[in-house]
C-alpha cells in the first residue's frame, strides 16, 4: 500500500503543482488513499521532495533532481524491495510478480535504473514484463535485480 501511494504522489506531483501537504492529501484521498497528514508528512520525507519556486512567492513540491544515469535511487529498490514475490526469465523476457496493485511502481523503478540491456517493461495489476536485448542477458539482469531484494 505504501509503495502504490508514493508512486501516485510522485504522479501527481509531476501532473501539476501541490503546493501544501494539505492539497496533496487532499488529491490522495479523491484517489482512493486514505491518509493523515503525518502520513503525507513521512511520505515528503522518503520521497525526498523539494519545494521549487512557482512565481508570486508561491511554492509546489516537486521530485528531487534527477539522479545520475546508471545510479539506482535508494528509493527505487525500496519498492522495488517491498513489493516483489518472485522472478523468472525465458530466453530474452524477465516476468515479475508482484504484490497486487504493485506491479506499475515497480515498473517505474525497473524503467528508471536506465540499464542499457532492458528494452523496456509492461506492468499489469501484479506482473511486469520485461524485454531484454539479448537473452544471454537475462540472468544477468535477473541476479542485479536480486541484489535490490538483498
């Protein structure tokens, strides 16, 4: 529940400007999460968003600064971490399996650690899809994901 209610923060922070934990809570719960504002207020932390300038004195939450390519955000293999059950691999596709209603964010994670062996992904409710470019890449990919679950 944690992870899906960050990745829908994350959402609608790059959908428009939040300017208060308030607005954002508010925004949460039209979308199905109930939460406090100490909730809102821990989940600003993890995230690590920032306030950037919105013009008039006024101020929105935005998503860090980009990490560097091919570094992975602690905060990915968190979600990553807590919502993955199992992962397996036929030739050059990797399918993960996921807690229900968890398989977006971790698709978000896998699309944003930016490794140049994986095509892409397709998430589902709790599968994800993975293409890698060449099968004898697989395991490789499969054993680098391992270490976020470590």
């Amino acid at each position: 529940m944690k992870a899906r209610r960050q990745m829908k923060i994350m959402e609608l922070i790059n959908a428009g400007p939040i300017e208060t934990q308030e607005e954002l809570a508010t925004l949460l719960s039209q979308s199905g999460f109930e939460v406090t504002q100490a909730t809102v207020s821990r989940d600003i932390k993890e995230l690590r968003l920032v306030k950037v300038p919105l013009g008039e004195n006024k101020y929105c939450y935005a998503l860090p600064p980009e990490i560097p390519k091919g570094s992975i955000d602690p905060r990915l293999k968190r979600i990553f971490r807590e919502s993955v059950i199992s992962m397996d691999y036929s030739e050059n596709m990797i399918v993960i399996k996921t807690l229900p209603g968890s398989a977006q964010g971790v698709a978000y994670a896998v699309d944003n650690v930016d490794w140049e062996e994986i095509l892409g992904s397709l998430a589902g409710d709790d599968t994800i899809l993975i293409i890698v470019k060449n099968k004898e890449e697989a395991p490789e990919v499969i054993k680098r994901f391992e270490e976020f679950l470590g």
